[in-house]
C-alpha cells in the first residue's frame, strides 16, 4: 500500500487513505494512520472532503491557491 501511494500527489494519498479508513468502520483512521504514517488529522480532513463529494476541491490544483512555501527574500 505504501508504494501505491508513493506515486499519488497529497490530495490523492489524503483520499485514498480516507476511503480505506471508512471502508475498515470503528477504529480505522487510527489503523491506516499506523499503516501509512499519515497523521490522524489528515486521515479525517480525508474523509471530510470525500464525503463533501469534493466540492470544495479544484480539480486542475494540488494546492489551494496561496497554498504551499513562501517565496524567500534575499538578501542584496
């Protein structure tokens, strides 16, 4: 499983650990958290967002816009 989501970007890893987490029922965010070494509040963002049906998810963005690092000043 973890190779698997080695070739997902993080929106697709976030989903895919969700679905399998709802699929186990009681206690499964915590099992796939230990499997995947995701943290539980990922697992659970995961699963908000899938059952939101992804509304609120662009399809052509990894990132939200303004999400990510910001760009470093330098130094003249």
């Amino acid at each position: 499983m973890n190779l698997y989501l080695s070739r997902l970007d993080e929106q697709q890893r976030r989903w895919y650990v969700a679905l399998e987490a709802k699929k186990m029922g009681h206690g499964g965010t915590q099992y796939m958290s230990l499997v995947t070494g995701m943290h539980v509040n990922t697992i659970r963002r995961g699963r908000r967002e899938l059952d939101e049906g992804l509304v609120s998810r662009r399809a052509n963005r990894v990132r939200s816009p303004g999400g990510g690092r910001l760009p470093i000043e330098k130094n003249t």
